[in-house]
C-alpha cells in the first residue's frame, strides 16, 4: 500500500486470521489510497458479510453466485459510478 496508489483493490473476505474487513480498514486508512475503489470478494452468499462490507465502505462486495469476468467487469464499473457520484462536489456522504 505504500509503494503504489491503486484504482482498483479487491479483497478478499476469508483471509485465515483476519477477515476482508480488517483488510478494508487498512486499505480505507490509508493516505494514498483514498481514492481507491475497494471491492469485497467472498466465496459465500450471506447477506451479513456483504452488507458489513458495503456498511465498512466496500464500493461493491460480490459473493460466489458470480465468478465471471463479466461478472467482475460490472461490480467494477457499478463500484466506480457509486465512488464518483459520492466525491462528487455538494455529494452527501
């Protein structure tokens, strides 16, 4: 996270020791990556991981149900919509 500011970060939730959203804190407190989109990936389905994903600022958390690129495609670009809407002047949030 120090060498490089990213666009993009995906992560994934199941990490072993920690979770995704311990990820996420860093990567959200991080000072060069502000502007980063993150992306929650998990290999389960259950609405409480992906809603405390979103809830810790997740610009999109995909489950299992879509491991296709496509799939990957438009959770990137619906993720990038919802940043730029969200920094955008007089944005609420």
């Amino acid at each position: 996270l120090d060498l490089w500011t990213y666009d993009v970060i995906f992560l994934d939730h199941d990490l072993g020791l920690d979770t995704g959203i311990d990820a996420l804190d860093m990567v959200m407190a991080h000072s060069k990556q502000r502007k980063a989109i993150p992306i929650m990936v998990t290999g389960v389905d259950r609405r409480e991981v992906i809603v405390s994903a979103m809830r810790a600022g997740c610009g999109s958390c995909r489950g299992s149900g879509g491991n296709s690129l496509a799939a990957s495609s438009g959770h990137v670009e619906a993720a990038s919509d919802q940043a730029a809407r969200s920094r955008a002047p007089g944005a609420i949030g």
